[in-house]
C-alpha cells in the first residue's frame, strides 16, 4: 500500500497535467473560432464553390439526407442528438477514460486534435464558408429549431457560424473512434467506435450544418493529424530508446 500511493499520486498529477493542457487548448480553439470576423459576403460566396464542386463531383446530397427528417420527427431528434451528445460530451468522456487508463491513445488523439485544430483555425479565417442552412433556402437548422441543448454546450459567442470547412465534428469523432478502437478490445465497444464517426457524417449533413465536402476535408485533416502524432510518437520511442 505504502508504495501504490505516491504511484497514484503521479497518476493523478499525470492527469491533472493534461486536462489543463487539453482544457487550454480547446479554450483557445473556441476562443480565435469565435472571434474571428469571417465576411459573410465572401463565406456565402466559398458555400456557392463548395455546392458547385459538390455538384460536378455528383455528391450534392444534403437536400436527399435532410428529406427524412422534415416528415420524421424522431428522426431528426436521433440526428439532432447525435450532432450534440455524439461530439463534445463523447470527446471529453474517451478523453478523461484513455488518460486514465490507456495513456499512450491519450497522448496520440490529443495530439492529433491539437494539430489538426490548429490547421483548421487556419482554414476558418482564410476560408470561411457558410454552412447549407443559411445558403439553401430549402434546408432548415433541425438542430436551432428543436433543442436548446447545443446553445448550453457551445455558447453562441465561441461559435464562427462561418466555419463549416472542415467540420471537425466529423473529423475529431473519427478521431475518437479511431482512440477507442485501438484501446479495448471489446468487441461491442469497437463496433461503436466504428459507428461513432459514421453516424456524425450523416448527422452534419443531414441537419444542414456541413455540406458533404466538409466532412471530407474534416476527416482527411483529422487523419493528417493522427499521421503527424504517430510520426510524434515515434521519435520519442526511438529517442526512449537509445543508448
């Protein structure tokens, strides 16, 4: 017992750390994100680009996904609930679990959100894109017009509503996905973890927040990301390791 405690000790102390650096991290991310003053003449006008490559590509599909949900309520309380309880309260449970337990997956997912954060705040102010409900008269915020549940979890004044490119919604469940995938061997938590970022594709798309190019780009960042931590990862291996 004498020698568990000062283990637990630097447990705890290990965790502390990284909730404070995570904590730091997404604070500053929802901080830049939301003040950044994107020009919604030239976010409309990046939305028009996106629909017209979505077009010639042949995947312009947000009306066909978000169909279903104008005539099944319980339909879109499912997609709704997704794009709110699927993304942060998800991240911040797998987060608190891998730094408990798994510290390796830990450090490689918040890594890779912290790289590919970053990029995507690049994007935001250099690109900023309106997201398909206030470009397609059309398409409705499913989300806005049911649940006030988004608003407590993300205040409008750390929100860009300009900032659909990339959607990291999709991007960093993948991540989680990927995180929870690597760690258990649970079968039936696996298939969740596979689940996870599906279903946070179709619920962006599907409520009118991010056009289907968007969750591409989102997933591919988020994958650069996850390349640049194991890339990380293993230098410090290597470096571990030498004589």
């Amino acid at each position: 017992m004498l020698h568990e405690m000062p283990r637990r000790h630097r447990r705890v102390r290990w965790v502390a750390i990284q909730t404070a650096i995570v904590t730091a991290g997404v604070f500053i991310y929802f901080q830049i994100r939301g003040l950044t003053s994107s020009d919604p003449v030239a976010a409309h006008a990046h939305a028009w680009d996106v629909v017209g490559l979505e077009r010639w590509l042949g995947v312009d599909v947000e009306a066909t996904a978000q169909g279903p949900l104008l005539v099944r309520p319980w339909l879109a309380t499912a997609a709704n609930w997704i794009y709110i309880w699927g993304h942060w309260p998800v991240i911040i449970a797998t987060m608190v679990w891998l730094a408990w337990r798994h510290r390796r997956e830990f450090l490689r997912l918040r890594d890779a959100m912290l790289v590919s954060g970053a990029v995507g705040l690049v994007v935001f102010v250099t690109f900023p894109v309106a997201p398909p409900r206030l470009v397609h008269s059309g398409l409705v915020d499913t989300i806005t017009l049911q649940s006030r549940s988004y608003r407590v979890l993300q205040p409008p004044n750390f929100t860009n509503q300009y900032a659909a490119l990339p959607s990291l919604h999709a991007g960093w469940d993948l991540l989680v996905g990927i995180a929870i995938a690597t760690a258990t061997s649970w079968t039936a938590l696996r298939l969740l973890a596979g689940l996870l970022p599906v279903l946070m594709a179709y619920a962006v798309v599907a409520t009118a927040n991010h056009y289907v190019l968007d969750v591409v780009a989102g997933m591919l960042l988020a994958l650069a990301g996850y390349a640049i931590a194991l890339w990380r990862e293993r230098r410090i291996d290597r470096a571990g390791s030498s004589p």
